[in-house]
C-alpha cells in the first residue's frame, strides 16, 4: 500500500512540477495533458485542452501526483503543506528563498527548538510548504 499526496493547481502544475524538478531535484515521472489523452477519454471545457490532466513527480523518495483544475474551482492549499527535511542549513535557504519568491511568507525561516532552519510559506503556484533542517536530538 501507498499513500500519495494529490495537488489541484489552477492552470500551472506543468510550470510547477517543471520548476521543483529543476530547483528542488524532483524528477517528473508522466505529465499528461488533456489533448494526449486517448480518443473516447472525458473533454475538458474550452481552454482546457493543453492542461494537465495527470501528472505524477518524485521527490525527497516521495510521489506527488497532481492536475490542473479550472480556474473558478482553484483554491490556494489552506491547511495543507509539504514538508521538505533537508540535511544543511545552506539547503534549507536555498529552497525557502526560491519557493517564497512570489509566494506567501507564513513564518520567516528562523532557528527554534526543533530545528536549525525552519519556515512555513506557500510558493507562486499555490503549494504550502515547511522547509526544516532539523537539530540532532539527543536519545
């Protein structure tokens, strides 16, 4: 059994999964638009062809599958997020400041009692994170 996390963006998944491939070392396992799909598969409506009808992208030895909604149905992920351990300081930077250019700032990225780095943002495509380095704990 596996459990996956499932995004909706509204009309940019492709820009998004292209971006997290590209900064964060993800690697975009399908990306399928809705004109790929095979004859007899469901319509989008006008406008919709060339979005993502499925796609599915390997990160951090996780999967997220995700797709375009219309856009009245996007809505920004509310009480959601991803949360990203990495394994530097340096690292836990690098990624917050390229996910809250154009994004929204929740928590600045700070040292607090569990973690060197830690900050909650969400990025330009609507996706919430939690970017942590985490300190050694004792036993």
């Amino acid at each position: 059994m596996n459990l996956n996390t499932y995004l909706n963006f509204g009309g940019n998944c492709a820009e998004a999964f292209r971006f997290y491939e590209q900064h964060l070392g993800a690697k975009i396992l399908t990306l399928m638009t809705h004109d790929q799909c095979p004859p007899g598969a469901p319509r989008p409506g006008p406008g919709q062809e060339n979005k993502v009808m499925h796609a599915r992208l390997a990160i951090g030895g996780a999967t997220i599958m995700a797709s375009d909604v219309p856009p009245d149905r996007f809505q920004p992920i509310r009480s959601v997020y991803l949360s990203l351990s990495v394994d530097s300081d340096a690292e836990a930077e690098r990624i917050y400041g390229l996910l809250k250019e154009g994004g929204e700032v929740f928590m600045p990225m700070a040292e607090n009692f569990f973690a060197t780095r830690f900050g909650q943002l969400r990025d330009r495509f609507g996706v919430s994170w939690m970017i942590t380095h985490e300190k050694r704990m004792g036993a």
